[in-house]
C-alpha cells in the first residue's frame, strides 16, 4: 500500500512549478473567502453601530477592497480550474502512456489470460477518472484545512460556547463519512469491473460480426450484451445507493449545524450573551465551516472514483512479463540463422501438462524444415519460442550459438521474419501495412517487396494504389491478398530465419498457387520452419519433422519418413486417401 501511495505521488513530479502556482491560488481564495466575513463584521458593528462621523467614507474603503478582493478571487479561481484541470490532464496523459508501454512489454502468456475490452477499461475509463482527483485533490484538501482553522479561529473568538455546540456534530460525521466510504468504494471498484466486462463483450461481439451475421446469432449476442449491461446496472445501483446516502447525510449535517446555530444564537441574542452583527459574522463563518466540510464530502467521492480506478491501473503495470532482457543482454550484429533446440521442455502454466518435452533440433543456415504432426503436439509452440513470444521451462535454444535468453528481444526478433495463417492487418492504407516490417522505408522499397510477394499488380489495380485504405484487419481485402502483404512485410524485413504458420491452408488454388510462389522466393537462403498442414507443400523441405505427444516422433525427408512406414507416412496415406 505504501509503494502504491508513492506512485501515485510521483506522477506530480514533473508538474511541481504547476502545482505549487494552483495550491498557492488555492491559499489566496481560501484567505479571501475568511477575509469577506470579517470586512462585513467590521461595516456592520465598527461603522454602523459606531455612529462615526465618517461612516460613509469607510463603509466605501471597505466596499472597495472587498472589490479587489473579489477580483483576485476570481482570476485565482480560474487558474485554478483552467490550469488545474490541464494539470491533472497531463498526469493522466502520462499515465496512459506508462500503461500501453507496458502493454508492449508483456509476454503471450498474460494476454492469453486477459481479455481486450478489460485492458481497454483501464488505460481509457479508469484513468479518467484520476484527473479531477489529481487536479482537485491536493487543493480540496488545502482549501478545507484553511478555511477550516481559519472559521474555528474566527468563530471561537465570537462565542465559544456556541462553536462547542457546533464541533460536537463533526465527530458523529466523521463516523458516518467513514462508513459508507467503505461501502462506496466497494460498490466503485464492482462498478469499474463491469464496465470492463461490457467493453469485453462489445469487443469479442464487433471483432466477430461476420461469424455473428453468417449463423444469424444476432439474439444470442443481444442477451450476452444484455446480461453484462444488467450487471453492470445493477453495480451501479449499488454504488448511488451508497453515494446517495453518503452525499444527501453529510448534506443534512450541514444544514443542522447551521439551525443550530440560528436557534441557539437567536437565544443568545435575547439573553444578550451575542449581538446580532457577531450572529450574522457568525452565520456567514458557518458557511466557511460547512464548506470545507462539502469540499471534503467532493474530494472522498473524486479519491474514491480515482482510487479505484488506479488501484485497477496499478493491479496492470504491478504485473511483470515472464519474458524480459537479462541487464547484460548482447545485441546482435548480424544474424545467419543456426537453430539449436537442446532438451527443450514447455508448459503454459505450472499446473499443465507439458506441451513439448525434451525437444532436441539442429537447424543449419539455410535449412528449410517442415514441422508436421496432428492438431495440439505443439507445432505452433515451438515456432513462438524461438522469437521468444513464451519462455522455455527447461533447456536452452541457441541462435548462431547464443542462447536466445542473452539476446535484446528487439535484437533476436529483428532476425525472425513471421507469417501466419491468421493473417493480421492494421487499419490505414496499404504502403502502410507493408512498411510494418521496415518502418521508415521509402516507397520504392515498399513497390520493390510487393513486387518480389505477387501483390504489385493487384495493389495497382485498387482505387489509390498503395495509398488504398484497407479498413479494420484489412476486410476490405481477399484471403490471398491480405497474405501477400504479410509476405511483402516479411521481405521488406529481410530476415534470415523465417517462421510459416501454413500460410496457404486457408487459400482458394488460384491464390494459393500465388503465395506459394512469393513464398518460394522468400525462402530462398534463408533458415525457415515451415508448419504443414497440407503434406503435399513440404514435399520439397530439406528435413521434415514429424512431432507427437512423445517429442520428435520422425525426422528426414519426404522419402525417407515414408520408407520408414511410421507416423509421418500413415498422416500422409491418411491425407491422400491411399
């Protein structure tokens, strides 16, 4: 909790100067506001009750400077809101940045684990909310605590007997305050999280609305929509119930204090204890005792939307990736490709089963392998620990001879060059997506490897060439135009170890026939691990092999493994209908 309310802290850092002007304003409008009450006392009981001779004359000096005062209130009050809240803007601009660098960082494993909309909920709504905390925060409390000292000052020098009656109501307001603060920020934190799990639901809905439309499950999708919507009133029912009783309390309190002191200084007036000009400093003091006591009521609701939400902030960024740079991680050079697995195990968790066990490969430059096997023998996991998307549990895997582990990531992946079945796209225009793989590349590098993948002629055929935009994941592209732009990505890398997730299993033969040839250029003295569904592509690979739930089950080239009449064969007969 103490490293939290640092944290939270730390982010003022960088705005000091800011903060200290805002908080110094915030000083100046809580001594006017004192300050008011007391030029009214003095016009009321020095000059009207005094019959000075001069009366008019001073009444005037003091309406003069109660302008003035009035004045620097006012531009005091607007740096406050203006500068304050831009303040508060910055700080939660520089939170969202530290939260989505550490999106960046984290390993497959967390977001395995996690669902988008939830992720989403907390570096957009549950940072909002921190604005007015930070902004409203340190100056509700400066404000409350000045004005607070200052009426109690003023007050107790009136009647003290009277100011008694009045604090004897804060201790039975502080119980009640801290009570159903409790339950406020319970009923908060249950809040935020639904609103997670309604973003999650949107987000899973609209990333799926082609298969949602084709099955004409529109109503199954309504009623899951539906069930989280309620959950999510249903929270906030809680929540304003809380609020409602916390807010609408503290509010009745305020109002007592001041019948009390109307009652009981009316008494005083006729027991002639108090006169009618100190009841009338003493009712407008009142407002300055209540106020601050409003502005804490405002600031316990700001901390407890903001602290939740930073709490789910912190629950993010207090994760650490499994997968990390070791401090005296090298940089690589130059890369040409040597794959070395030694007694390789992995599991997705502590309490799985092992998904490849003592795996043992070698991998020569240029090389080009084919890993087969049926569905779930963890083909796909082997290609994404080389880039070290996961982290092995036993064993080691080598590049050129380094362990991948005392490689940068940034270094090691810069080498690896991937392309998968699911085909992923990023909204914007198509030179765009292509110079992924190249940031920075000009754009006859970019028409140069689309060129070498057999996607020129058809980007040249679009409405505006490579400034065409292709929407969401690239919808408004075929199946093998949106692989061949992942494939020019790839060559505009220019990797040498390359990594396919069966790129064409999902292709028309027409388009098939045209990735499998931008492929066959791509591969070209390059290492590459090719992970085949369809047999009849990897007929040509320099090694096959051929995985089971035992490991490498296989391993040679396509003659060989059916001379062996073994698992690769019976997978091959099987396909083939021989």
């Amino acid at each position: 909790m103490h490293s939290r309310f640092k944290k939270f802290i730390s982010y003022y850092r960088p705005y000091l100067g800011l903060l200290s002007a805002d908080l110094a304003c915030a000083f100046i409008v809580s001594a006017i506001t004192l300050i008011l009450p007391l030029c009214t006392r003095y016009i009321t009981k020095n000059v009207l009750e005094g019959n000075l001779t001069d009366g008019g004359n001073r009444i005037y000096m003091v309406g003069s400077l109660m302008l003035v005062l009035v004045l620097i209130h006012t531009v005091c009050n607007m740096f406050i809101s203006y500068q304050g809240h831009m303040m508060g803007a910055l700080m939660e601009s520089d939170m969202r940045i530290e939260l989505f660098d550490h999106y960046q960082k984290l390993s497959f494993r967390f977001y395995d684990e996690q669902k988008t909309g939830q992720l989403m909920t907390r570096i957009t709504n549950d940072i909002l909310s921190l604005t007015e905390l930070y902004h409203h925060g340190p100056e509700d409390i400066v404000i409350s605590i000045l004005k607070f000292v200052g009426a109690f000052i003023i007050l107790i020098n009136i009647n003290v007997s009277l100011t008694i009656l009045v604090f004897l109501f804060l201790p039975v307001m502080a119980v009640f305050g801290f009570y159903l603060n409790k339950k406020m920020n319970i009923a908060l934190r249950t809040s935020k999280d639904r609103i997670g799990d309604i973003n999650a639901q949107v987000e899973d809905t609209l990333s799926g609305i082609r298969v949602v439309k084709s099955f004409a499950n529109e109503e199954i999708e309504k009623k899951k929509f539906a069930y989280q919507n309620k959950r999510f009133v249903e929270s906030r029912r809680e929540s304003y119930k809380f609020e409602t009783y916390f807010y609408e309390g503290l509010y009745a309190f305020t109002q007592l204090i001041t019948i009390a002191v109307i009652i009981f200084g009316g008494a005083a007036i006729i027991k002639a204890s108090l006169d009618l000009a100190d009841l009338l400093t003493y009712l407008l003091c009142i407002g300055n005792l209540t106020e601050p006591i409003q502005r804490l009521i405002n600031f316990a609701r700001l901390y407890q939307e903001g602290i939740t939400g930073f709490d789910r902030f912190m629950d993010i960024l207090e994760v650490e990736s499994d997968v990390k740079d070791k401090t005296d991680a090298c940089e690589l050079d130059q890369a040409e490709g040597n794959l070395e697995f030694n007694n390789v195990s992995f599991k997705y968790k502590d309490n799985y089963n092992y998904v490849l066990k003592n795996i043992n490969l070698d991998i020569k430059v240029g090389d080009y392998v084919a890993l087969v096997g049926s569905s779930g023998v963890g083909k796909t996991t082997l290609c994404s620990l080389i880039p070290r998307f996961y982290e092995v549990n036993e064993g080691e895997i080598k590049l050129d001879g380094i362990n991948i582990r005392d490689i940068q990531l940034k270094s090691l992946r810069k080498y690896i060059g991937i392309v998968e079945q699911d085909v992923y796209l990023f909204a914007g225009t198509i030179a765009e997506n292509i110079s992924y793989g190249k940031p920075g590349a000009s754009l006859a590098e970019i028409m140069e490897a689309a060129k070498k993948a057999n996607a020129h002629e058809f980007i040249m055929e679009l409405p505006d060439g490579y400034d065409t935009d292709i929407g969401q994941r690239g919808v408004k592209l075929s199946g093998g135009q949106k692989q061949r732009l992942c494939i020019a990505r790839v060559f505009l890398k220019n990797p040498p170890v390359l990594i396919f997730d069966e790129a064409t299993s999902a292709l028309d033969n027409e388009s098939e026939k045209a990735v499998q040839d931008s492929l066959e250029k791509l591969i070209k003295n390059r290492t590459t691990l090719v992970i085949a569904h369809r047999l009849s592509t990897v007929r040509n690979a320099k090694k096959i092999i051929v995985l089971t739930d035992n490991g490498v089950e296989e391993q040679g080239t396509h003659e060989e493994l059916l001379e062996l009449n073994n698992v690769y064969a019976h997978l091959y007969n099987m396909q083939f209908n021989i």
